[in-house]
C-alpha cells in the first residue's frame, strides 16, 4: 500500500494494523517515497539476514551447506537422532 504522510496522520492505526499482519506500507512525502511501515518481525527477519550477509564466516557456512545439499552429502533426520 501506499498513502502520503498526510494520510498517515489520520490513518495512523489502521496502516499500524495493516503492518502488524504483513502488509508493508509505503509513505510518501510530496509524491516521492519517505518511510515504510513493517511488522516488527518481518524487521527482524530484515535485521537478522543483514547480520548474516554481513558476517563472512556465517556465508562461508551458508556456501559450503548450499554446495553439500548440490553434492548429495547429507545426513538423514534418522541418522541424527539415531547415529548409531
């Protein structure tokens, strides 16, 4: 969705309520783009995958898992509860 700031002001809780249940909202200031309202978790999910994308070691992890799942090395559920 998309609205203007001013609209925002007297549509404060309603586009509160529309991004509380995953819908992003788009403010505009004078037609061009100025905030953007989110659910608190979807920010979260936003600030944890800056965090991983920004640690070289976690996508180190992350390659060397996608290339494994590519290559068949896996390890069944079973094989991890039961290993032996």
């Amino acid at each position: 969705m998309i609205a203007s700031v001013t609209e925002a002001k007297r549509k404060l809780l309603e586009f509160a309520r529309l991004a509380s249940v995953g819908k992003t909202v788009m403010l505009t200031r004078r037609g061009t783009p100025y905030v953007v309202m989110m659910s608190a978790a979807e920010y979260e999910s936003i600030q944890e995958t800056l965090d991983i994308l920004s640690d070289p070691e976690a996508l180190s992890s992350l390659a060397k898992s996608k290339e494994d799942i590519q290559t068949g090395r896996l390890v069944s559920w079973k094989d991890v509860k039961n290993p032996y």
